[in-house]
C-alpha cells in the first residue's frame, strides 16, 4: 500500500510513519517543514520525503494523493493559544489547505483519512460524547478559540458532504494524545505546548506549574502507542467496516482534571532516579484564563470520548494507563535530552 502523509514530521505524522515502517511493507511519501523527528527513517527505501511548506509545494501534494492509495492530511497547528494569537493563520492553514488536499481525494478517488478533533464538541454537556449523536456547542464569536474546532466541524460536514459524491474516507477524532515528541518541552512560553509537553517542561526546568481556573476542567488523556494502534486497523481495513465512518479515538479509563494530571505528573518524575528533588520542590500555581491565554479564550470543562463505535468495528480500546503513558513520556526526554532540545521553536511546527 502506498500511503501519503502530509505533516509527517509532527507528533501523529513521525509517530505513525514509525509503525508503519517497522510493522508493514507500505511505502510512505511525507512532506512537512521540518525534518527533526523523522531523522533515523530518512534513509529507509520505503520512506520518500520531500521537506517544504505544503503552501508552496502543491504540485508534490497533488502529485503523491494522485499516485498514493490513502492520504492522511495531518498538516494543522493544534494549539490553544495559536487558536487565539493567529485565528486567521488557522483557517489558512487547517481549513483551507486541507480542504484543497481533500478535493484532490474526491479528484483522484484516494482514500482519506481525516483528523478532526475532540475539539468538534466543545461545551457539549454530553457524557460521553457520541460521534453519531451529540451537538456541537461553541461560544461566542469574541472568543476565537473555537476557530480551530469551527474549521475541524465544517471540514468534517465537508467530508461527509463529499461521501456522498463518491469520497472515500474515515475521520478520527484523537482525545488528548500524548507521548514522546508531543509539541516541544522546550519551549519556555506559557502556552506554547499542549498540557502534557507544557507541565513536563516547566517541571524539568524547575518552573512554577500554572493551574488555568484551577485545573478544575478534565481531560481523558490517550498514549500515542494506543491512538497510532487505533490508525493503523482504519489504514488496514478498506471496507464498509471504516468507509464514511467517524470514530473517536481517546481514553475513558484516563479521565482526570489538570489539577489531578499535575499531581500525576510530579509523582512519575519523583520515580526517576535525581529528578526526586526537584518533584518534591515542585510549583503549582492558579492563574485565571484571561491572564494565561486572553480574553478570546473559552474553555471545555469535560471532555469524556464515546468509544463504542471504533470498539465494536476494530476490536480497538486503549490498553495504556495515564501514569504508565506518562512514565514512559517522562524517560524518553530524559533518556535522551538532546531530542527535546534539538526540536525546532513550537512556533514553526504546523502539524499535529
Ligand atoms: C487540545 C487542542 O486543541 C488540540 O491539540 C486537540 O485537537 C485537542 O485538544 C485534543 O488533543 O484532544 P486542550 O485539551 O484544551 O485542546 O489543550 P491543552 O493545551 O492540552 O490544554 C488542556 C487543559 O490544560 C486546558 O483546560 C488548559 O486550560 C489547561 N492548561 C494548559 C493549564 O491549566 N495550564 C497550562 O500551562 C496549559
């Protein structure tokens, strides 16, 4: 099978460039801005990559979708705070070149296999939330992070809208991935990772840890092993089974506040031999919404996936704990530091 991923190098892309490398015979064509996390596979014959900004290289995207069996356009910038400093920069970006990618789909008749994104339900009250079922609930226009989820649904209603004029696809919905390489530990901002990368990196720098309204808001936070276990089984089943499905990818079982996360968090790195001091001298400090993000901010207070339909289809579920996820995510930076630090700014990444 010939599969194109475009924003290979981002945490989803890198990740399940590896599984398919090291688990199947496919070949994979990759484009992305940046190069860092996909180094030890640029040498392999069944990995052909091509490093550019898909805004300028259309003819190599339109090209690799005509030629590849299925196309997953992961090529997104996937962070709050962006969603509020740069809303058109999203919509450019998420929406627009993605809906030229998927057009080229429909032209070609290559399968896509769409990321949209927990995000498409917003404050829905629903719990947990269904694919099938439950409304999409976004706050006022003033508050601009619901642009990213704005583009997400209607890019979704597009896929959906295409199907029906022969479009190929399956869309997933990741809750809170998390692993080695998500966004950069390195990057000092407040804001400039998402929660997990964020928290690890203040930790390890010795910063203070800063609770948005508390921490009181949850998340269900899914490793990466389980949501690349998941992607794979819709890649490998091309039939009715996946065909104009969508299916929320999370983890039920991890569902917990920020404030419980943190706490999780401080707990691993106390595990790991020399880093017991600086867990013990860990900061936690609240901040309001408003003064960490700005006033365009709005938040999800829960955020529990619906996992019966991908469950039922793939026999898929998450097998991997928050605190072991986390352990795991923890000894990659400090096994290996150089990968965290050798990344490129968080502000130059533009694929999820
Ligand atoms: C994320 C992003 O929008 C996307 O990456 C993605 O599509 C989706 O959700 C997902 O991964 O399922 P969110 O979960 O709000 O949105 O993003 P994070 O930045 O990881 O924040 C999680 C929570 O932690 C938020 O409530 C945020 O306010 C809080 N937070 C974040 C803090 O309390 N402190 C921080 O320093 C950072």
């Amino acid at each position: 099978m010939k599969v194109v991923i475009i924003g290979v190098n981002g945490f989803i892309g890198h990740s399940l460039l590896a599984r398919i490398l090291n688990t199947t015979d496919w070949e994979v064509f990759g484009t992305d801005l940046n190069s860092d996390r996909i180094q030890p596979w640029l040498n392999s014959s069944r990995f052909h990559f091509e490093q550019g900004d898909i805004r300028k290289c259309r003819n190599w995207v339109n090209h690799h979708v005509c030629i590849a069996d299925v196309a997953l356009p992961l090529a997104a910038c996937a962070r709050p705070s962006e969603y509020i400093r740069d809303p058109i920069a999203i919509f450019e970006l998420d929406f627009e070149e993605n809906l030229g990618i998927v057009r080229e789909c429909l032209r070609h008749d290559t399968r896509v296999i769409f990321p949209s994104t927990s995000e498409v339900y917003g404050m829905s009250r629903d719990m947990p939330f269904n694919e099938e079922t439950s409304a999409f609930v976004f706050g006022p226009i003033a508050k601009q992070r619901w642009i990213y989820a704005s583009c997400k649904q209607l890019l979704d209603r597009l896929l959906w809208a295409y199907g029906e004029q022969g479009l190929q696809f399956t869309i997933f919905r990741p809750f809170n991935w998390f692993g080695p390489n998500l966004d950069n530990v390195d990057a000092p901002g407040h804001g400039s990772s998402r929660v997990v990368a964020q928290f690890l990196g203040h930790l390890l720098r010795r910063e203070t840890i800063r609770l948005v309204e508390g921490g009181r808001q949850k998340r269900c936070f899914t490793y990466i092993d389980d949501g690349i276990d998941a992607l794979m089984r819709i890649l490998a089943q091309r039939d009715e089974t996946t065909a104009g499905r969508i299916f929320n990818i999370g983890n039920p079982g991890a569902h917990v506040s920020i404030r419980d996360l943190a706490h999780t968090m401080i707990r691993v790195l106390s595990e790991f031999p020399g880093h017991t001091e600086i867990a013990q001298n860990a900061a936690i400090q609240e901040i309001s919404a408003t003064e960490y993000y700005g006033a365009g901010y709005q938040d999800t207070e829960d955020r529990v996936p619906d996992i019966t339909n991908i469950r039922t289809a793939l026999g898929w579920f998450p097998r991997v704990s928050l605190t072991e996820g986390l352990r795991r995510m923890t000894a990659f930076y400090l096994q290996d530091p150089a990968v965290a630090c050798s990344a490129n700014s968080a502000s130059a990444r533009l694929s999820i």
